[in-house]
C-alpha cells in the first residue's frame, strides 16, 4: 500500500539503537525458545478472546431476558470485542501475527467486523501514528478535531480546562464515530487532515463497505430478527460500544498522552528531528504496568 506524506519529516542519523535492540529482542526469543510470529501462544490467545466474543454475545442474544443480565452480558461484550482491538486485529494489521502477509490480512479483517475499517486503521495506525507519533499534524490519533487536547503544541481553548471530566463522555462515543468516519473518509473526504489517504482497490472498497453492513447486522438485526425490539438493539448496541470505547481510549492515553510521554516536533525550518526514528519512538510512548500479566496478556504483550 502506498502512502503520501505531505511534508515528510526527517530523523536523525541512526546511532545503532535500532539495530541494537533488535539484536536483544532476537535474543530474548532465542533464548525464551519462543517464536516472533506464528506463536502457538498467540493463537491460543485468539482462540480465547474469540470464544469470550461469541459466549457474550450469545449470551446478551440469547440468554435469560432478565435485564440487569443484559446489561452484564453487554458490557462483557464490550471488554471482549477490545480484547480483540488490543491483541489479535492488532498484532495481525501490524504484521506481527504471522509470517505469512495472507494471514495477517485475513485476521487482520476481524478489525471490520467489530466496526473498524482495517484498510484504513494500517494507514492512519501503522503509517500516520507510528512512523509520527505525537507529532501534531501527522499523528491524526492525538489531533482530537480540536475538541480534546492531546498535545502542548495544540491551541489551548476555554473549554479544554473542563476536558478532564467531559473526555470519559467523549470515549463512549468513539467508537460511533470511527464507523461513520471510515465511510466518509473513502467516500468524501479522502484524506486525514492533509495527509492523503491511499485509493483502495474496488476489493477493498466492497470490503470496507460490505463488512459495515454485516457488522451491523450481527450487533444489531440479529438481536432485531430474534423478537428484541429495534430500541431494546440499539440500547444494547450502544452499551456494548460504550464500554468498548471507554476502555481501548483509556489504554491508549496510558500509552502516548502522559507526562512521561514527550511531544517532540519537528523544526520548522528544516522540518527535521535530532533522535534516529527508534530513540524517538521510545520517547512518545509510555510502558505502563509492566509487571501485571493479565494485563500484559489482555492488551497484548
């Protein structure tokens, strides 16, 4: 997939860290006896969060009609189907789930059917957030549409001193506005910001717009079609997504927007960053609770 950077910013020379801490994680595998890709661990991970995803919402579909069960069974729903955001569709659109590209692209296609575009996430994630991260207009994942601040290079408006309690009411509708955005993306707008998005082949186009169909169709006209009625759907729907969206937006502010975390940008005449691009990248981001395994293994370790 190629990609169009607008202005492209440059890194500094490499000094061998890179190739360094690569030797060391090569190693960590050799010596651990574990495999970097195609690991049975992981797929016993996949096999895991993907029983959970199909017990809870069979469960939610149907299970007992007792309400506060129905809430329960959602709001399960929700940690599962992050669960899946972390760790499989993740690793898979990152091209760390298998050796095999074919394979990684099929798994990664799990990210369409919780609702997100994974053509674009491996643009806007892969290209946009990681080769940029928290340069602010480059790394769209921190540009907030100016209704959050996310970076000290941002423009400081009134009401962004109020953010630390109306932000927990702008996660839950995260995920809503992913899905909408996708299609206005590839059909209108073309583009994050000033950063062209790369024309999707017609497979990719059907399947970017066929997927949202059936997501819906399994979150919301199944539970339709099996005798809920459409504001019962919709009021499950939105539960399961609020609690999906609550939880991967808290992980990733955990990740790149805390004060650990540095906002380096570029200079402006010359567009350019002093790190080689590894030093930077462990710059813009936070390791946080590195001695929980469950979260470890949740979120994808």
């Amino acid at each position: 997939m190629t990609t169009v950077i607008p202005v492209r910013v440059r890194f500094g020379k490499n000094v061998g860290f890179r190739k360094e801490l690569n030797q060391r994680v090569e190693a960590m595998f050799a010596s651990s006896n574990l495999k970097p890709r195609d690991n049975p661990a992981m797929y016993l991970k996949t096999v895991i969060i993907l029983g959970w995803v199909i017990s809870a919402w069979t469960f939610t579909v149907f299970g007992p009609s007792v309400y506060w069960m129905k809430v329960l069974g959602c709001v399960t729903l929700g940690f599962a189907i992050a669960g899946v955001g972390f760790s499989i569709g993740h690793d898979a659109n990152h091209g760390g789930y298998s050796n095999s590209h074919r394979v990684n692209r099929i798994v990664g296609s799990i990210y369409d059917f919780i609702g997100v575009s994974s053509y674009l996430w491996r643009f806007r994630h892969n290209v946009l957030h990681h080769t940029y991260t928290n340069i602010l207009g480059h790394d769209v994942e921190i540009h907030g549409n100016g209704l959050v601040r996310m970076s000290p290079s941002m423009e400081h408006k009134w009401y962004h001193k109020f953010q630390h309690i109306f932000i927990w009411f702008v996660y839950l509708f995260i995920p809503f506005y992913w899905s909408v955005a996708d299609v206005d993306l590839i059909l209108f707008k073309g583009k994050y910001q000033d950063n062209t998005i790369p024309e999707p082949k017609p497979l990719e186009m059907i399947a970017l717009l066929g997927f949202k169909l059936i997501w819906l169709g399994l979150f919301v006209g199944i539970p339709i079609a099996v005798g809920y009625s459409t504001p019962e759907a919709i009021i499950g729907f939105t539960i399961t997504y609020m609690t999906y969206g609550l939880w991967i937006c808290t992980v990733f502010m955990l990740a790149h927007v805390l004060e650990p975390a540095e906002f380096v940008q570029p200079d402006v005449e010359t567009n350019t960053i002093d790190d080689e691009w590894a030093i930077f990248q462990v710059k813009t981001a936070v390791d946080f609770a590195p001695n929980n395994w469950l979260l470890n293994w949740y979120l994808g370790d």
